[in-house]
C-alpha cells in the first residue's frame, strides 16, 4: 500500500510516518495529490486548508483523500465528506484508529468519528417513506435497524431500543449494506435521501 502525506508542518508528516506501517511519501506540492500511483492521499488541513478547498471548490477531490486536523469540527469534517473525501479525524489520533481509519477507506468505506457520523446523518431531512423496492429486500428487524440509522442511533441505541445484542446490530447492518449495496451509514443516508 503506498500513502502520500501532504502538508506544511515536517513535524506531524514525520509522526504520520512513524506511525503508519505501509509505505507513506511525503508529497511535494499538491499536483502530487492526483498521483493514481497512490492508494491513499492524507493532508494535514491545518497547513493546507487553502488548497484542499480551493479543489472541493472545482470538485475535484483525489481519490481515497483523508483529512486530518489538530481540532476537528463537525461542520468542517460535514462538508469534506459530502465533497469526496474518505475520512476525517484528528490528526493526533491513536495509532489503533489511524490503523483503523487506513483499512475502512482502503476497503472503499468512509471513516468519521462517531459524532461526526450523526452529524452528517442529522443534515438529511429522514422520511418515514422509504423506498418499497428497497426495503423488500430487507428482514422487517433489518427495516427497523434501518430507521434507527437514520435517526442517527449508534449501534449501542439500537441494541437498547431493540432489546437485542449489539453483536445482532452489527450483523443486521452488514447484511443491510450488502443487500443494499452501500459500504458505510453515509452512503445508506444518502441511499435512502433520493
């Protein structure tokens, strides 16, 4: 796997290195960002926010970008993902979550941190209405672990309101994805938000 770390500060791209086990370059200059080369792009927002935007702006996002600041926002990391980017987080985060962050966008899914992911799925106006043709694919706990996604719930919630393990949760919201054809809770919003 090989990752490119952009950003003005050597001293967090340096922390980046020692910390990710696959192969990361430290890029250049932001045309190195588009390098197909790459499996993953990972900018330090804090040093290079003008350039990150000014490309949301034209629309054209790198693939498997992920955006990492010292502070993360709910409204900053909202408006990343919704313009392409595949994860966004603190850029001090723990060496288990960042190894966590790298594999869910390798396997094509987005990565958020929890309050962030409620966030984005609050901005969606939720109808009860949800398309039949989709949900005829669904088990009627699936239907309900569904709507409880869509009201934001955490897998904890669920399992609480549904009287039932969140090992079951998890379960039922992976088979949801894969009947659905979704990776991620975002994209089953969106999905369901057509």
């Amino acid at each position: 796997m090989k990752i490119g770390l952009y950003g003005t500060d050597i001293n967090i791209l340096q922390e980046w290195q020692s910390r990710l086990n696959e192969e990361a370059t430290v890029l250049e200059n932001a045309d190195a960002l588009f390098d197909e080369a790459l499996d993953i792009v990972m900018v330090d927002y804090n040093t290079v926010y003008n350039e990150i935007n000014a490309l949301n702006t034209k629309g054209t996002t790198p693939a498997h970008l992920v955006v990492l600041e010292s502070n993360p926002a709910d409204a900053t990391g909202k408006l990343l993902i919704l313009n392409g980017a595949m994860a966004y987080g603190n850029s001090r985060m723990l060496k288990i979550h960042l190894d966590q962050l790298v594999q869910t966008v390798m396997n094509n899914k987005i990565w958020v941190y929890p309050d962030l992911m409620n966030s984005i799925i609050k901005t969606f106006h939720i109808s009860e209405n949800l398309d039949p043709t989709l949900m005829k694919r669904l088990t009627n706990q699936e239907i309900e672990v569904t709507k409880l996604i869509l009201h934001a719930l955490s897998n904890e919630a669920i399992a609480t309101k549904l009287n039932i393990t969140q090992r079951t949760v998890k379960a039922h919201i992976s088979s949801i994805f894969s009947k659905l054809h979704v990776n991620d809770r975002v994209s089953l919003v969106l999905l369901l938000n057509k």
